[in-house]
C-alpha cells in the first residue's frame, strides 16, 4: 500500500527538469538512472506514457518472475550512453574449472567480442560458456531488432529514491517478507542468488513493487527500425513532447 500511495505522491508532485540536450548531442546517463525496455514497443511506449510502468499483477501483463515488480536497469556509475550500450551488447560469460566449478563471470563488450579469445586465461580457465547480456535481449541493442524501445527514467530525486525502497532485489527485504512477491516456483531459487549476486544474476537491475510512474520519462532510445521512421519518432514525440528521442549511437536525433 505504501508503495502504491508513493507512487500517486510521484504523479502529483513531480515535475521532470527540462533536459539541455540538442539534436547531435552524446546522452549522458548519471548513475542512478533506471532504464526499461518494452517488446511491445510503440504500443508499450503509449501504454506506460499513459498509465505508468506497472506490474503485471495490476495490469494482465506477460508472466514473470516477479509478478508484483516492474524491472529497470540500474545503472551503478556515470555513463555515456554509447558506452553503456557497447557494454551492454555484448555477452556475459562464465569462466569454470575443468571440474565445472565456477571460477568468476565477466561482460565482454560488444567491441571486443570480435578479439574475445584473447581475454580468456586458458592457464586458468578449463571451460566457458557465453550468452547475450540481459541488457540485450530487453532493451534496444546492437545484435537485436525485435526491442525498438527503451525508456530512459530520471532517478536523480528523492521521490525515486523512495520507491527504490521497494526494491525486491535488494537485501534490505527480508526472505519472508519478500516471498509473496516473487513466483512460487522460483522463490527458492531466487533467495539463494540474490545474495550472491555475479554477471548473470547482476547487481544492475531493480525490481520495484507495483511500479513507476510516466513522470519520470526523460527520454526514448530506439533501435534501428524506429530511428529511420519518421512516423513513429513523430509519435513518440506528439505522447511525450519533453523528452529527448536518441539512437543506438548514443546521440539525440529528436531534440
């Protein structure tokens, strides 16, 4: 209930700084900044400008794993956003020992994919595996076309900061308080890795109860399709006029 009262507090209250940006411009991420990507894309985009990015138990969404949460990127430090998205479309990998015992896990980025070889240890390193970041496969990215929208949500301010209390993902939710929030039949799973936390199970997402309001949308990054269709751009523009539009370059192509 809390939660849910932040979250109107947020819809009445706030008002989004207007951002600085001209068309050309590099996008700067500050860290905080919370990102999300829908597959429905154009009429996901709508949807969340409307109603806000809500939880799939309050609005018949998709199944997840955390039904009661919405999912965002949480970006850890200061990032240029092409930058962020070289990192982030790359791949993960998971370096083991002949026995299969892990060993660590790393995020190879997207150009030193081609050169990856030659960051692997083979002194220490009996076996690897790799697959796409999850940045990758639910954002805009450089190897998929299906995701042509991310939302780019400003979380520098305290009323982000209060919904990010309910952040499932975070420890601060004990394993009993946390467990009718998280699917039954990963439940058992879930506790276990989110205290041990590595590339694959990453500490850059947030899963935040009910939702997050449309107020917070700063701007749009799309994909390649969306970037080369004036119509759509025009759309996203007409739904959201204060937010800046870029593209996979990490530049603002609609002021």
């Amino acid at each position: 209930m809390k939660q849910i009262e932040n979250f109107d507090k947020c819809n009445h209250y706030y008002q989004l700084p207007k951002h600085q940006y001209k068309v050309g411009d590099f996008v700067f991420l500050k860290k905080g900044t919370l990102l999300h990507g829908t597959y429905k894309n154009l009429e996901g985009l709508k949807n969340i400008v409307e109603n806000g990015l809500i939880s799939s138990w309050f609005n018949n969404g998709r199944h997840s794993k955390y039904p009661s949460s919405v999912g965002l990127w949480n970006l850890k430090k200061d990032y240029y956003l092409k930058d962020y998205i070289n990192f982030y479309s790359g791949g993960t990998i998971c370096y083991k020992k002949m026995d299969g015992s892990k060993i660590n896990t790393a995020v190879i980025p997207y150009d030193e994919m081609p050169n990856m070889i030659n960051t692997i240890d083979i002194n220490v390193c009996g076996r690897w595996y790799m697959e796409q970041t999850k940045e990758a496969r639910f954002l805009p990215s450089l190897v998929q076309n299906d995701v042509q929208v991310g939302i780019i949500f400003h979380g520098d301010n305290e009323l982000v900061q209060e919904l990010l209390k309910g952040d499932i993902l975070k420890l601060d939710i004990s394993d009993e308080d946390v467990r009718p929030f998280v699917n039954p039949y990963y439940y058992k799973k879930f506790i276990i890795e989110r205290k041990k936390k590595d590339d694959f199970f990453t500490d850059r997402e947030s899963a935040i109860l009910f939702g997050i309001p449309s107020c917070f949308i700063e701007g749009v990054l799309v994909g390649r399709k969306y970037e080369n269709d004036d119509t759509i751009l025009s759309e996203i523009k007409t739904i959201l006029p204060n937010a800046f539009i870029c593209n996979l370059d990490g530049k603002v192509i609609v002021e």
